[in-house]
C-alpha cells in the first residue's frame, strides 16, 4: 500500500460521510415535517452507514500505517502529522484537501446531529405528555402480557 491507496481509502471515508450527512439531513427534515413515522427508517439508514464508516476507518488505519512507514512517522500518525511528513508537491496538497473536507464534513455531521437530537428530545417529550393527559396507565408487563406491577407507574409523573 502507499499515498495512492490512503487517498482512495480518504475519498471513500469522505463519501460515507456524505451520505451520512444526506442522511441526517434527512432526518431532519421528517422530524420538522411532523413524519415521525418514517423516523426509525432514517435511524436505521443512519446505522447501515456509521456500520460502513466504522469498516473504512479500519481500513484507512492500515493505510496510514504502511504510508506513515514510507515517509518516516509513527505508526500511529494522525492524518495531519501525515500532512506534515509529506513530500513537497502534490501529495502534500491531496492529504491537505482531504484533511480540510473530512474536518469541514465532520463538524457539519456534529452540528446536525445535535440539532436532531434535540428534535427529537422535543417529539419525545411531547409523546410523554400526550400519553399522560389521556389519564391511561403505562404499566410495565412482562413477556406474558401480565402486568408486573399493580401501581401506576408513568412516562410523566402528573401527581407531583
């Protein structure tokens, strides 16, 4: 392996994260329009690539070592001391690209994903208090269908 494989390996990482940020943004998009239906099958897709993302970033471990290697770093360079350590040229400038849109991709996928988080966090609660101004019980029952407890054990406690 050499620089020619870790910067296809990169492009690849760039792409899922790409996706990811699709996905998200997708996400999103069903949460403001009130689709809360379809929100498990964005979760879901949202898994499927942090799953491919956790294999590429295995594989660009391995590519950043043989390359670390070759141009004299620790076996355990970050991509930027990898930056550091390039030759003078194009190398030098393709590892600088790459470090600047997974940098750029990533803080847009953290901004994103908070913002979704926090949506959600609101779709929640919101269930909560709908279920609990129906006055209906929410006990918990066991694998049978038996309820477990007799109490009234609640999402949202309203005797406070």
């Amino acid at each position: 392996m050499g620089a020619n494989e870790l910067s296809m390996q990169l492009w690849r990482e760039r792409e899922l994260l790409e996706m990811l940020l699709f996905k998200l943004d997708e996400q999103q998009l069903l949460l403001a329009a009130g689709r809360s239906q379809w929100i498990n099958y964005a979760s879901r897709e949202i898994e499927q690539v942090l799953d491919r993302l956790r294999s590429t970033t295995l594989a660009r471990a391995v590519a950043v070592t043989d390359v670390a290697e070759e141009w004299g770093a620790l076996d355990s360079a970050t991509l930027t001391e990898l930056v550091e350590r390039a030759p003078e040229g194009a190398w030098r400038d393709v590892f600088t690209d790459h470090l600047h849109a997974l940098t750029q991709l990533t803080a847009e996928i953290a901004q994103l994903r908070d913002m979704n988080a926090e949506q959600l966090g609101s779709v929640m609660r919101a269930t909560q208090e709908t279920i609990a101004a129906l006055g209906l019980s929410t006990g918990e029952y066991t694998t049978n269908g038996d309820r477990a407890r007799d109490d009234s054990a609640r999402i949202v406690d309203t005797e406070m």
